[in-house]
C-alpha cells in the first residue's frame, strides 16, 4: 500500500512552492525600491507568515524580511519558540536574522543565494550552526538560487543607473 | 578661560548616568517577569530611546532590548542609520542584537555584564567588530556590570524557587 498517496501527502507542497512564495514577497520588495529579499514561514505545511524587507519604508535598520517574518509567526501561532517551523528566505541570512532564527528555535532554515559579503549561514559566519549557542538548525541552501540572486543584481544594477543619473 | 564650564558641558551626563537610565529599564522588565535587560540610545547627549526586553509580553523572540530601542531610535531620528549615536544595554548584546547594532551603524556600544552563554560582542563571538562585516564599533564593557549582572542572577533565581514551588 505504500504506492498509494494519502490525501494529506498530495497536499503537500514541495520547497520549491515555499520558496516561489518567498520570491513573491522579494518581488514586492523590489517594486517598492526596498532591497529585494521575502520569506515566509511554515508550519504543518501551511504559510503562517509572509514578509519582505521594509527597512527603507519603516526608516527602521531591523525591519529585514526574516524578522518581520518571524514576528508574525510568533504572532499567530502565539508562541515565541518556532521549534516545528520552516523558514523560507530568498538570500542567506545576515548575523542579525541569523541570531534571529536561533532565538524562536526555527527547525530548518532554507535559503535561496548566498550572501558572500554578510552571510552568517556558512559564508561569512555560521551563526545557524555555532557550537557556542544552544539552538542549531537544518540548513538547505541553493533552492532557486539563480533567481533570487539575479533579483538582488538587478535591484542594484537599477540603483546604479538611477545614482548615474543624477550625477 | 580653560576652568569655565559652559553650560553644555554643565549639562553633559556621563556613561554611568545613562548606564543607571538603562537598568531602570531592566527593573521594569524585572517587575513584568521579563528576563531583566534594558538599554537606552543617546544622541548628541540626548536619550532618545528607552526599551525592556519584551519577549514575553508581546510572545515575539525579536523582541529584545537593543531591537526595541534601535527601532525607537531610528523612528524619533527618522533615520535607517544610527552613526551618531550611543547604545547603553545592561548585559553584552546576543547574535541577533549585535548585527541589528552593525546593521544601524552605531558608533559606541556601552554594555554592562558579560555574558558568556550567548554574548556576541567578544565572550562567545564578536559580530561587533568582525573582520568581514562592513561597519565596526567601540565597545566599552563593565558599566556597572555588578549590579546588572546581579539583576540577571536574581531574576533566574526567583524562577528556579518559582518552579520548585510547582514541582
């Protein structure tokens, strides 16, 4: 009988899906000249937070994709541990969201681009997964990872352009 | 004319001052059942903003001292960044709290008691100043470090009597 899906696996959607949703949300970011980077987290296969970078908006240097995001899941799920969620964000992480996701416990980190300046999942620190800290996670990374990355480039590529502009 | 204060400098506090400003924040946080840290920012000798750690009270892991007081402080200076400004927090700021602090580009950070389970400004790691991250800062520790480390002891006594009582 193993063959035979069960009503709740057809339901389940794959990465890729969570990390489309992300991209979503990076989108909306870029559109509104923010930095372009989304996440969203889940729980039990379900999106219980969506969230995008808003720093410029918010004039608030705290209020990147990841920790809005973990905000509002905490929020809804009126918990401030996130032990059995998912976190999908399309760039890697930087120390601040990285300190983040050990704080609300989150079980798996995945992330789309590498972030070879400021990265604190593996490339420029590992704060995910330091030895000194009480919380580790899974870390996927790579998950879309042309798209988000070339979202970024073309974000700053734009900025370059309109900066010339006005020189 | 050397000896003849002006009246700004009448007027300047010191670092104990606004060390004492922020332990009255984590006595608030104390009260209210909060892991007991505050901090404050000061602006050309100004405070500017005031905050507790509100995890807790608002079931939000982000919702830490520093987080609380860089948003309130970037809000009332309606600035992203912070390079002219002061932050004062009772206990060595986490991961999380260390990269919003390079994040908002503080100038100096002034910390109380060290902490050696989770500090990220030089006992566990040092996100304050690393090497590869693109702002760095002063750190000056040991501000009254006796009693606001003696506030963070007490704090998890109680709760150790507390759970006792229920077991």
């Amino acid at each position: 009988m193993d063959d035979i899906k069960t009503p709740a696996a057809l339901l389940t959607h794959n990465d890729e899906y969570f990390m489309r949703e992300a991209l979503r949300q990076a989108k909306i970011a870029f559109d509104a000249d923010e930095v372009p980077i989304g996440a969203v987290v889940v729980h039990q296969n379900r999106i219980v937070a969506r969230a995008h970078n808003q720093v410029e908006v918010l004039k608030d240097p705290t209020a990147h994709a990841e920790i809005v995001a973990i905000t509002q899941a905490a929020n809804t799920l009126s918990s401030k541990w996130l032990n059995d969620c998912k976190l999908y964000v399309t760039i890697e992480p930087c120390s601040m969201c990285a300190g983040a996701l050990v704080l609300a416990r989150i079980k798996t980190l995945y992330f789309g681009a590498k972030d070879p300046k400021a990265g604190a999942c593996g490339s420029c620190l590992n704060i995910a997964n330091h030895t000194a800290l009480n919380h580790r996670m899974n870390v996927v990374e790579g998950i879309l990872a042309q798209e988000c990355g070339a979202l970024i480039s073309d974000f700053f590529k734009r900025k370059r352009i309109d900066q010339a502009k006005f020189n």
